[in-house]
C-alpha cells in the first residue's frame, strides 16, 4: 500500500497522462502503417477535390423539400450543378407526380401530346424538371431511353430510363426519380451536341452513343391543366421507328425558375477516427460541405462508420454524433446497405473556407479522453482527406488500395 504523504507528486497516477500517452502511441503506430502502405507522402497536399475525377452521383440532401443534381460524369462545371439551396420546396414531389401520373396522363396529358406539333430544341433559361413517365413502342426491349447533351466528347444526361412496355408504363414513383435543375445559360457556345437515343445494353453506365447519330432537334412542349393548376412538360421522341407513341418515350414536366442560388463549391471529407489504427476504410466520418452562389453553406453527414464519440466542426459550426445517433452505432458502411445519396443529419454552416479547409473533427475515446483531427499540412500523415463530390467510400474494414484512388473516379 502507498501511502500519499510520502511519494513524490511525479508518482501519483494521472488518468489523463496515461490517456494522453496511449493516444500518443496509437498515433504513432497509425503514422508508421500509414507511410509503410502508402510510401513517400511527401509534397502530398491531402486535397483531391481540386483535381477532379469523381462523378457526380450523391445527392445533396435527403431529407424532405430539398432538391436534387441531375446526374452527370462531372462534379461540377458547366452546367451539371447541384441544384437551389437546401431547404427550397421541391416543386414536384413524389406525391404529386403520381398524381399527375395517374390521374391526367391518359384523359388530358397524352391527348395534348398527340395533338401538339413538333418545334425546334432551343432551350434557354433556368428549369427544373422530373421525369413524369418513359414508354416503349415497338421492339425495343434491352434499349435505354436517355435525354442529354455531348460537351467536349462527353456524354452527359438529363434522364436515361429502361422503359416499361405499353402506355403507362414506367411512370411517377416507378420512373426516374427526383426533381433535378438545369441552368441552360452555362451550357458552352461551342462543342455542344444535344440528343436523344435508344441504346441498348444491359448496364446503362457502360452504353457509349454517338450523339450526332440521335441529334435531338425536335421535341414537344405542352401546357395543361391538371386539376386547376397548370403544368407544362416536354416531350422527347428517343425510338425512331416508333409509330404508335410518339414523343412519349421520356416526357418530363417542367418549370422555369427565377435565378436563385446554386452550388459553386462542394467537397467530400473522409476521416479515419483512430479507433482502429491500421484499417485505412476512411468511413469512420464522411461528410459533404456545400456552398451556394448566395454564400449561404451546408453540411450533409454520409457515413459513421466509427464507434466513437464524434463532433465535426466546418468553419464556425459544429454537429455531433450523439444524441441523433448512438456513440457505438455504425451508419451507412456496411458491404451491401450503404446508400450513397443517404443524409444522415444536415446542418447549415457559417466560415468555411474551401480553399483552406478549416474543418475538424473532435473524438472521444472509449475511456473519455478526447482528441481532435484537423485537416493535415502537407505531407503529413492524414486524419482527414478532401475528396470530389461523389467520391463513394469503402465499405467497413476494407482500406483504399492506394493514395490515388482518393482522385480516381468510381468504376
């Protein structure tokens, strides 16, 4: 038994030191397994975003009224942006597109169609759009409908579907989902091919067209009432050996918008937590930070992958884990459930600077003691890695294969 009075200060036990000591040394091990996989790190400056790559596929937000990207092979750029502001209504939500769906289609929309005359694509303006329903007429089984523009030799689209056989379908909730943006004044002068195609193939990522084949150069516009609101929608002819469908392969309703604000900026943060010092999953933390044309930033939790006790900090503001979630709880990393477009919690944010990357994460260990990861100089060893948005994470316990497939885009 000691007895206090007679030891030195030095040799009373402090819980915290001892803490300190074995974060210390779990640091260590991290810093060598890290260098001894990876390899010379020097000049590395931990942000990926800046050079591009990843697709553009997640979505801003899942939780209810907020808008959607329409998919491209860019993050951003062009006109392929994320969309208006979280927190903007969605002006044609599920419930109401399948409304108008199984309601209108037939007695009101479809004749309108028909009866409409054809006019030259000459798109301008800002719009939002949602897809009301795809058909097939004819032989065309194993053909993808798609809807977009060739820039530069690449592909990009508004809406590619697998149609259904038969009039209706494909259409509201079982159609292309979500109410997506499309901002026609940031579409190049030059190098541009619109077009609309029926491809086949079994996996619509892998199809490869030549747009000027399928040049869109008509399609349809009609307006009509659909229980005392008016609703417009454009009509795309993709088969061209249809005969009894016409420019009904995809129709989309569509609005214009006034100018508001759209995303200039996002990046991805993956972070290893430390509570495991050699996995390298980089999904303990994945979050996304937004900032809109009017200033205003958000931030979009992806993934927890880590049993720890989390709080992440983007510039001024700060979320954490608990009490949303529960501290050992594992969230949207599991090999076979992880959902990319999934947002775990979303809060807006105030100072943070992208080109900086003022962003952190603070944990807690198991045993209390607390340490904070911030975003590394260069060359050091990374807690925190920013990636382009759309970059999809591992799943639990499987590490990147190498530094570089932090900038590569998803197969």
């Amino acid at each position: 038994m000691a007895v206090s009075s007679c030891s030195k200060s030095g040799d009373v036990y402090d819980s915290n030191l001892v803490a300190e000591n074995d974060h210390a040394t779990v640091v260590e091990k991290y810093e060598a397994a890290f260098k001894a996989k990876f390899g010379d790190i020097s000049g590395e400056t931990w942000d990926y975003s800046i050079r591009g790559g990843a697709k553009a596929q997640t979505r801003v937000s899942a939780k209810p009224g907020a808008l959607t990207d329409w998919r491209g092979t860019e993050s951003y750029g062009y006109v392929w942006n994320y969309p208006e502001k979280a927190g903007v209504d969605d002006p044609m939500p599920e419930k109401e597109v399948n409304n108008l769906w199984q309601n209108y289609w037939d007695n009101t929309i479809l004749p309108a169609i028909n009866a409409a005359e054809a006019k030259a694509w000459n798109p301008d303006g800002k719009i939002v759009f949602r897809t009301l329903i795809t058909t097939r007429d004819g032989n065309t089984e194993n053909k993808y409908f798609a809807v977009g523009a060739e820039i530069a030799g690449i592909d990009l689209f508004l809406r590619m579907a697998s149609p259904a056989n038969g009039n209706n379908g494909k259409g509201g909730t079982t159609s292309d989902q979500h109410t997506s943006s499309i901002d026609f004044s940031k579409i190049p002068a030059q190098g541009v091919q619109w077009y609309a195609c029926a491809t086949e193939g079994n996996n619509k990522n892998q199809i490869g067209i030549n747009a000027a084949e399928w040049k869109l150069e008509n399609f349809k516009e009609v307006t009509v009432n659909c229980g005392g609101k008016e609703c417009t929608f454009w009509c795309f002819q993709c088969y061209k050996d249809a005969t009894t469908y016409t420019y009904t392969d995809i129709v989309l309703w569509v609005q214009k918008v006034p100018s508001v604000p759209v995303l200039s900026v996002l990046k991805r943060y993956m972070v290893e937590d430390l509570g495991e010092s050699d996995d390298f999953d980089f999904n303990d933390i994945v979050f996304d930070v937004c900032q809109y044309s009017d200033g205003k930033q958000w931030c979009f939790v992806r993934a927890l992958g880590g049993t720890l006790g989390i709080s992440i900090k983007v510039g001024n503001s700060t979320w954490s884990k608990e009490p949303t979630y529960a501290i050992t709880e594992m969230l949207n990393t599991t090999a076979g459930n992880v959902d990319y477009s999934k947002s775990l919690a979303d809060f807006e944010v105030t100072g943070w600077n992208h080109s900086q990357n003022n962003v952190s994460v603070e944990v807690t260990g198991k045993d209390g003691y607390k340490w904070v990861l911030n975003f590394p100089e260069v060359g050091e060893v990374p807690f925190i890695i920013a990636t382009a948005d759309g970059k999809e994470w591992m799943n639990e316990r499987v590490g990147v294969p190498n530094i570089e497939w932090f900038g590569l885009p998803n197969d």
